[in-house]
C-alpha cells in the first residue's frame, strides 16, 4: 500500500513565504521514518527538522510548492482567501506526485470547507481518493510532510533575511517592532516582498490600527 500525506508551513507567520509539501510512503518506509523519530514539525526543534527532512528526502519520493510573500500577495488578492490559497497550494503538490508515482490515497489536514481542495484539484487529483483529517500530522506521511515544509520555511526565511539585511522573525506575534524597523531601513514597499499583507499586522506595523 502506497499513501501520500500532505502538509504545509508559514501560514502562520506574518514573514516568510508559505511552503506546502507531499511525501509519498509505503509501510516499509513508514518503518524507517519511525525509527528516525520522525513526527509533526509542532513536536520538533528548528535543528532536529533540518537534520530529519534531509533524511526525509533521501528516502522518500516528495514534492514542495514554495510561494514568495510577492507571489502569495499577489494570490490572496485573487483566492480572497486563505482557505482557497491552501487548497491551490495543497492541489499542485497532490499533482505533481501523482504524475509520476502511483498512490491508494492521499491524506491532508482539513481546512475549510473541504470542497475547496476538491474544486482545485486537476484531472490525477480528482480521481484519487483524499481523505481530509483533523489533526492529519497523526499520519507519518503527513508528519513527514510537515518536516519538509517546515525546513523549507526556515531555510527561504534565512535567505529572505540576508537579502533584505534583517533577521525577519518567525510567527506572528512580537513581530510587529521588525516590520516597523523593517519599514524605516527599506520604506514601505518592502512589505510586499517579505510579509503575508493580510494580517491584520499591517495595519498596526503601519500604524493605521
């Protein structure tokens, strides 16, 4: 039996792009991740996920969609939601996986309404059988999914940082003092190429709360 676990990361930081990844596993590999100690990213330190996705991706087939702040702006302005954003996010790796591998089921997190994640997905997506779950990460595939996504996030965060001369902090609280210091080295516009705008952080990073 081959299954597909899907999860994403940075939808809750204010800063950062917002990166989804798929993991392919059968009950072999599902073995060896367990005995990596391989589990949801929330349960895990920022070194153990950099040191457990390298082993992640050597053993599994796996897929990673990375949206830029820019691109991710320029989306949320046309999904109008964050909900569809996922379900776009989470359709093209379901897609990208399943082009080349064949899989029994795919199971992702539920967000929303679960006709989202039906409507976005294409002609291998429709076909397959998804389940949507609560609290997925439960899943090894998903669990090992949300590793990927999350030292991915790290690692685009790092390079954001350097370009713009800042360590950009992770979440989305106590983040609002590095947007407005953010804003007086960069100016404003700096905003749409680091942070996600629709927080409701703007607004108060701008000082129009």
């Amino acid at each position: 039996m081959k299954w597909i676990g899907v999860d994403e990361a940075g939808k809750g930081d204010y800063f950062g792009y917002l990166v989804t990844a798929g993991v392919l596993l059968d009950d072999e590999k599902k073995k060896r991740l367990e005995e990596l100690g391989v589990k949801d990213s929330k349960h895990l330190s920022d070194s153990a996920v950099t040191r457990l996705a390298t082993q992640i991706r050597r053993i599994c087939r796996h897929d990673i969609v990375k949206i830029s702040p820019e691109k991710y702006n320029t989306l949320y302005k046309k999904f109008k939601s964050l909900n569809k954003l996922l379900a776009w996010c989470h359709a093209r790796v379901i897609e990208n996986l399943l082009e080349k591998n064949d899989a029994d089921f795919v199971i992702t997190d539920k967000f929303g309404d679960e006709r989202f994640l039906k409507t976005a997905l294409f002609e291998r997506g429709k076909k397959a059988k998804i389940h949507q779950k609560i609290r997925a990460e439960s899943d090894m595939a998903v669990a090992a999914a949300s590793v990927l996504a999350r030292a991915e996030f790290l690692k685009t965060l790092k390079k954001l940082s350097m370009e713009v001369g800042y360590s950009l902090p992770k979440g989305a609280t106590h983040v609002e003092e590095a947007g407005k210091e953010l804003i007086q080295k960069h100016k404003e516009e700096v905003l749409d190429f680091v942070a996600k705008k629709h927080f409701k952080t703007t607004k108060r990073v701008l000082g129009k709360a």
